[in-house]
C-alpha cells in the first residue's frame, strides 16, 4: 500500500473517532475514487503516490466546480460543504505554484521546445510545450493554468 493511501485511511479512522462529519465525508470519497481508479481496466492495480495525486486534484476539481453550481442555484449551504471537502482533500496535494513560478516552467519548456525546433515555437507547437511545461508542474498546477500560461507564451 502506497504511503499517501494509508495516510488517507489513517486519517479517515480518526476523523470517525472524533466524528468530523466533513473531514470523514471527503476521505470516503477520496477512497472510493482511488480503489474506482485501482480496479479501472482489464487488470486490477495498485496505484502509487502519483496516480492518488492525480485521483485527488481531479476530486478537489469536482468539488469546486460542484460548489459553483450550487452557488448558482442558491444552495449556499451544499456548496460550503463542497468547498469544505475541497479543503480537506487539498491538504493531501502538493503546494500550488504561484504565477510567477508557473511563467519561469512555462518560459523553460518554449526553451526547450525551441532548442529542439532550432526555431521559436508558435501556437501550432503549443502540444509540445503543453507536454514539456505539465511534466515540470507535475499537479502544482492546474492545466487550465498551465495551458493559458502557456498560450500567452506562444502568442505574444
């Protein structure tokens, strides 16, 4: 067992200890989406550290999108508690890069890029850069971010 999901299911015993309705609510969900991920294919797996990452920043991305739409529908009550759950599973992910960080990956990957072209990369190579610069950020990142960072790049 992967160390991120023995600490997701430590965490998990204890928020039932202490009855954190909230806390628990999110890791069960959490659980389910990674032993969803582990047996999705034609062969059962054990997921590592990474794959949970990538399992969790796509729960915390439901959870955020799920929380607009209850704002929307004037649900303010769901959508704290999605936003709460969002926190919660956050904690397990990795620090966000702030924008600055973000443009220095992003200007070394066009870099790259241009090393391997002999030529300055445009939007037609955005792909290349996108693979590049999402390798470096590896879940710092979300790949809207990534991806609107990047296109500026090769626009401008």
């Amino acid at each position: 067992m992967s160390d991120l999901k023995a600490r997701l299911q430590a965490d998990m015993t204890a928020a039932l200890k202490k009855r954190d309705q909230v806390t628990l609510g999110a890791l069960r969900m959490a659980i389910a989406a990674v032993r969803t991920e582990e047996v999705a294919g034609k062969v059962a797996r054990e997921l590592g550290d990474d794959e949970i990452m990538k399992v969790l920043t796509r729960e915390v991305k439901k959870r955020k999108e799920a929380a607009e739409a209850f704002d929307g529908a004037g649900r303010a009550e769901q959508a704290a508690t999605e936003r709460a759950e969002s926190e919660v599973l956050s904690a397990y992910l990795p620090a966000q890069l702030d924008d600055a960080a973000l443009g220095e990956i992003v200007d070394a990957a066009v870099a790259e890029v241009a090393e391997q072209t002999g030529e300055r990369p445009g939007p037609k190579q955005m792909g290349q850069v996108m693979k590049i610069a999402n390798a470096k950020v590896a879940g710092r990142a979300e790949g809207g971010r990534v991806a609107g960072v990047v296109k500026a790049r090769l626009t401008s």
